[in-house]
C-alpha cells in the first residue's frame, strides 16, 4: 500500500493540478506532466512534489499511519489476552 502511494503520488498531484493550469495544461504541457511522474518513481521526488503542493502532512499521515497500526497490532496490546496460536 506505502509503495502505491509513493509511486503514484506524482500522477495524482499531476492530474490535481491540471484543474488550476498546471500538469498537463501547464505551459509543458504533456511532455512536462509525463516527465513529473516519470521522475516521481523516485520517492524524493514525490516528497518534493507534496511540499510544493501543500499536502505534505497528507503524504506524513497516509505513511506514518499504516505503520503506526501495524506496530500496535503487532505488538498486541488491543488484545493482551489473546493466545496466540502456533
């Protein structure tokens, strides 16, 4: 799921803001918008993107989250009672 949103981060952003004049109806045009999510297969380049496109603490909580649950759950504290079978 973390790898899903960090590899299309860059064609979401890209497709958000051609509504504003930017992405695939910016100046670039297509060439520039393909050019973002080519180079947002590399996760820095997706931070990046959100900073500037002011969802940064968006892209924080969709990452920091899963992991949060999973290490709760992992680790077994909502269910101290439960046996874990082997």
């Amino acid at each position: 799921m973390l790898l899903g949103v960090w590899l299309t981060g860059g064609l979401f952003m890209t497709l958000a803001a051609t509504e504003c004049g930017g992405g695939f109806a910016g100046p670039d045009g297509i060439r520039g918008g393909l050019l973002m999510i080519v180079l947002s297969l590399i996760p820095l380049v997706t931070c990046m993107q959100a900073v500037y496109d002011g969802s940064a603490l968006a892209l924080l909580a969709v990452t920091i989250g899963p992991l949060l649950i999973w290490c709760v759950l992992a680790s077994g504290v909502p269910f101290p009672f439960r046996r874990h079978l082997r």
